[in-house]
C-alpha cells in the first residue's frame, strides 16, 4: 500500500529507476486519445519493483502487487483500497465500477500492477484494459520476462498497449552508485568490483547482497578498501547456483 511506500528509502539514481520514472512521465501527459497500458518487464532482481516503488511515490500512483492466487475479486479489492475506499464489497461489476469512478476523478494517477506475469495469463487481465479505457488514467503492469509474450494471447490487451520498457542488467555506472549508496565510505577495489559484475551477471539483487558483505568484509578487517582476495576470492561472491544433476542408476 501507498502508506508504506512512503517508508520506503529513495533508491540509488539506477537507470531502471530513472527509466520507469519517464515512463511514468510519458503516460501521466500523454494524449488523451491514445491508449493508456504500458508493460515494464524483465528478470527478476534487475531491480524493476524497487523502481516501481520509487515512482510510485514520486506520481503518487495507486500500487498493487500481484500473487500467484489474485483473483478478479482480490485485484479489484486491492486496487480500491488503494484508491481510498476503506471497506470495498460487492459483486466484481460492482467493485469495478467503483474503482473506474475513482480512477475517472483523478485521471492523471497511475495503478501499477506490480508481478503482472501471475495473472497475465488469466481471461480477467483484460480488466486492466477495463479499467484505463473507460477511466482514461495510465495503468502500468510489471513483471518478469514472459509478461511480454503472455499478453500476446489477449490481442484488446497487447494492442493497447503504448509503451514498452525493458528493465536492463545493472553496467559499471550503476555499480559505482550502489557502491555509493550502500557502502559510503567504503572503496571496492577494480578487481572486486569486476568480479562481482560478472558472476552476478548485473543482477542487481544479487550485487547488493554482496555489496552487504563488503560492508562485513570492511568491519572485520578494520580497512576501508576491499580488493578480491580481502573479500574471500570469487568463490564467496554470492551468485546464480549451480546445480549438478543426479545421477540415477
């Protein structure tokens, strides 16, 4: 919920962050005639709901995070919880008519539907087309890489939607502003930080555990600089598993 997004720390300037927010931009002054879906998708851990969270503070967007179990019925409670009402009930036309009412008094307040992929392939996704034609407010969807291609299956979605962002992998620049962020004070060495980037393959999630590490690495050796062999080599960067096959008799 919005409540607690406002807890949320502003993240790193990360150019997912400062994708979405344009994206956000984009949508809230776009034409009135044209449609009003987007799609931000890409791997998991690339950063795209902590992007997501910061955007939605920014344009003060209504959040909603999808699960494996959402509903019709769920999503539409949760979307009008979002939009202020307190005690939402009713039939699903009921309840999504309520919510294109509140969406309709405010048109320029995005939903984002964050890990849109669970229900991206359910019939009810068209609800979200619903809800922007007749409310004209933006409604943004996220999540993993195949939200794209499920979406293909409903062509009143896929066709409406105007925007299309890919979440990238996490490059140098980005690592210095992590590093920034969450090791002030603390120099990572070229080889570390080479390192790091290449077995995490730019995943963000996972270059920030290991930037928690650094920090431990730092505290116990009692120095501000860390180089590979001072955090424990390659060996102890933490990323991707690899897992061997059994093999059956």
């Amino acid at each position: 919920m919005m409540t607690e997004l406002l807890k949320v720390n502003r993240p790193a300037p990360l150019k997912n962050v400062a994708a979405f927010s344009t994206l956000l931009a984009k949508m809230v002054d776009r034409d009135p005639d044209l449609p009003g879906l987007a799609v931000f998708s890409g791997r998991s851990g690339d950063g795209k709901t902590k992007s997501a969270v910061y955007g939605a503070n920014k344009y003060l967007a209504a959040y909603v995070e999808c699960g494996q179990f959402t509903t019709a019925r769920s999503l539409l409670m949760q979307i009008l919880i979002e939009l202020g009402e307190t005690h939402p009930r009713g039939s699903i036309e009921e309840l999504k008519t309520n919510a294109i009412m509140l969406m309709v008094a405010d048109p320029r307040r995005p939903l984002i539907i964050d890990e849109a992929h669970f229900i991206a392939k359910k019939r009810f996704v068209d609800l979200l087309r619903e809800l922007t034609d007749k409310s004209g407010a933006p409604v943004i969807m996220i999540g993993e890489e195949m939200l794209p291609k499920y979406l293909e299956e409903f062509e009143r979605v896929h066709n409406r939607v105007l925007e299309w962002l890919l979440a990238v992998p996490c490059d140098a620049e980005d690592f210095g502003l992590l590093v920034a962020n969450r090791c002030p004070g603390i120099e990572i060495a070229s080889d570390l930080a080479a390192a790091i980037l290449d077995k995490t393959k730019g995943n963000t999630r996972r270059i920030v555990v290991n930037l928690t590490k650094v920090v431990e690495a730092s505290q116990i050796l009692g120095t501000k600089k860390i180089d590979l062999a001072a955090f424990g080599g390659v060996g102890a960067i933490f990323s991707a598993p690899k897992f061997t096959p059994r093999k059956f008799a």
